[in-house]
C-alpha cells in the first residue's frame, strides 16, 4: 500500500449540471454565523425567495437581535440563537474533544457545536431537507438551492461547488499559489444535507465537514451541483492559522486518500499514517521551496513561509498512535451521537420548531416585536432566542 496526499478528490463525488437535476425545497436554511448582520443577507435573500424557514445561530460579532431584526425587515420566518447562551451539554460529550482536550491540537471554535445543534433541531422539527450555509457565501443564482434539496431524494448530502475563494488549507491554498495542481471539494459552507444524514455530525477539528460527510466507515454517497461563491480572505495573515488546521487536514487528507485508493479506514493503522507523514511534510517541503524561488512579493511570499514552517512544525508532533487513537474516538462518536438522534426522533420527532425549542430549553424573550415565553426549567441562565 502507498499511502499519499491526493492534489483532488472530485473523483468520490457524483456531479450533476442543473439543467438535469430533479428540485424540490427545503424546510430550513440553517447558518452559524459570526459576522454582522449585513453578512447575513444572502441567506435571507435565499430564504425569501424559496420561502424557506432561517434558523441562525449567532456568536462574536453576531447578535440575536440585529440578525433577527435583518431578517424581519426582508419578511422572512426566521428564530435567531445565542450560541454563548447554549447549554454545551445539549451535544453528547464526544471522545474525541476529550482526546485533544489541554493539548496544542485542542480546536477553540464553535462552527461544529452550532452545526451540531442544527441537526438536533431539524430533527426535533421534523425537517428533511436542510441547508447549511456560511454568512460568507454568495450564490450567483438561488435556483441552485432547489436541484441540490432535489438531489437529496437520492444523496445523503449535496454540496455547491465553490467558485470563489478556494475552500482549503493553508497547505493547500500555498501548493496552489505556487503553480501546483491543487482541487477544491465540497464543504459545510454550502452543504444540503437530507434527514438520512442527520445522524452524522461535525467533529471540532479542522475538516470538520468531511468527517461529516463519512457514516464512520466510509464516504456517504455525496453529489456536487451548482455554484456558491465563498468570499476572499487572506490566508497567511496569521500563521496559527496553518498551524490550528495541520491535525484535521491531516487526518481528512490521509482518510480521504485511502478512499482515493480504493481502501477504508481499516487500512488507516500506525504504518499508513507514518507512510502518509511523510509524503505530506515532503510536499509541505518542496512548497516552501517553491515558494521561496518564486517571484511572488516578496511580503507575501514571507508570510507564506512562516505559514507553510507552522504547519510543518505542527506536523512534526502529530504521532501515528494520536490518528489512530483520534479515529477510534471519532467512530465512538458516531455512536454516541447516532443514539442521541435516535432518542430525540423516537419520543419528540416531528414536533415542529417551537416545540423543538422547548424540547432542547432554548427559551425566548421579545427582539423586534417577538412574542415572549420564558422556561424555568433549567438551574443555568436560558438560551436567548429571537423569533421572527
């Protein structure tokens, strides 16, 4: 077995054009969102003009209030959460966070928590079709929307292909800028997902979306259709970026490849992933070089390379024992949450979103007008949530 980092993975998807997809709508449009309101009108747009429900899950610089009065002001249905206000144990402790936990590869985001608690919701609702969609993602034509929810009635997930910024690493972005070959996949940013998916959730580590896409086996059948257009950023402007993303993209690339190769996770023991070391950091390596005999600018080309050494020193302390040990955790996981799914479909599935917000004791209190109900069945302070 040769155990190499792939430059494209296209060949594990079905791709389908537009014009032959069938369409059906989605009951919600789901975005975890850290920006401003104003970055939250693309998703509105969409949802007014498919009619469909917003659910927006808010943090930073996002607040319940003015993304609630955003979407009022569009005329769109709409229930806007205050993630920092969520009790973290509405998600089942996972393995996998323990692992990483007080280590350098612990991952302080809350993408894949507001992700997850998406999933809770849509199947407390009842919804079977859903899209998640990042707060920096435009789409040159919402009618996409309608042939990836049709393409759900035969994929488990659907992604847009992104024709904007490169949705990858830094590793990734930097093989790319040097002339190398380097492919894209398809993404949480733009990703509907169908109620048989549900099941699967988003692990806290970088690539979380990939391992999403997985049934803790192997790679759910997926399809790509469509455009969405992520928006521009530089990605060398801090290198703790390219370092906070080397275990994810790491294990996503190496798992990724033995798919490429037409083998499973059960070929991911200690031998492939010393194997798989390093034929990454050899590229990681030549890239640098790469870089460094470009005629890229030069502050650019320097900030390149602390990206690009970050990433490499990083790698250098991810053992063969921590993968293996990561993805028996992660495949814990999958259990773990697959009966959290189960419980909640079996005694309050189908309730509809209300009752969802009440069944997970997320209460609500009045943002721009909103009807207010308050639980007290919680000993800690209750999750603000604005309905529109």
């Amino acid at each position: 077995m040769t155990a190499r980092q792939y430059r494209s993975h296209r060949g594990l998807l079905a791709a389908f054009d537009t014009f032959d997809a069938p369409r059906a709508e989605f009951d919600a449009i789901i975005v975890p969102t850290g920006r401003p309101a104003p970055y939250l009108r693309q998703a509105i747009a969409a949802a007014r003009e498919h009619d469909v429900f917003l659910l927006l899950l808010c943090s930073r610089r996002s607040t319940i209030a003015s993304a609630a009065l955003e979407a009022k002001g569009a005329g769109v249905r709409a229930l806007a959460i205050d993630i920092d206000e969520v009790d973290p144990g509405l998600v089942p402790p996972f393995a996998t966070d323990q692992l990483l936990r007080e280590t350098r590869f612990q991952r302080p985001t809350d993408t894949s928590f507001k992700r997850n608690l998406g999933l809770l919701i849509a199947a407390l609702a009842g919804w079977q079709r859903i899209l998640f969609l990042d707060d920096d993602i435009d789409l040159p034509d919402t009618a996409d929307l309608g042939v990836a929810a049709g393409l759900l009635g035969e994929f488990p997930v659907v992604g847009l292909a992104n024709a904007g910024m490169p949705d990858n690493s830094v590793v990734c972005h930097a093989i790319r800028d040097v002339g190398q070959a380097q492919d894209t996949f398809i993404g949480g940013g733009a990703l509907a997902v169908g109620e048989a998916a549900f099941g699967s959730f988003f692990p806290n580590i970088y690539n979380e979306d990939w391992f999403f896409l997985l049934d803790g086996r192997d790679l759910r059948p997926s399809a790509v259709t469509g455009l969405a257009v992520q928006k521009r950023y530089d990605p060398y402007r801090d290198a703790r970026r390219a370092r906070g993303e080397e275990l994810g993209d790491t294990l996503a690339e190496g798992v990724f490849g033995l798919f490429d190769s037409h083998l499973g996770l059960m070929h991911a023991d200690e031998r492939y992933w010393r194997e798989f070391f390093a034929d990454r950091r050899r590229i990681i390596r030549e890239t640098i070089a790469l870089v460094q005999r470009s005629k890229i600018e030069a502050g650019l080309r320097a900030r390149m390379v602390d990206s690009l050494r970050a990433a490499i020193g990083r790698s250098e302390l991810i053992t063969p024992e921590l993968c293996t040990r990561y993805l028996r955790a992660w495949q814990a996981d999958c259990v773990r949450w697959r009966r959290r799914i189960t419980e909640l479909r079996r005694y309050h599935g189908g309730s509809g979103v209300e009752q969802a917000v009440g069944v997970l004791d997320l209460p609500s209190f009045a943002q721009a007008g909103v009807d207010v109900r308050v639980s007290t069945g919680r000993r800690r302070s209750a999750a603000p949530v604005a309905r529109v």
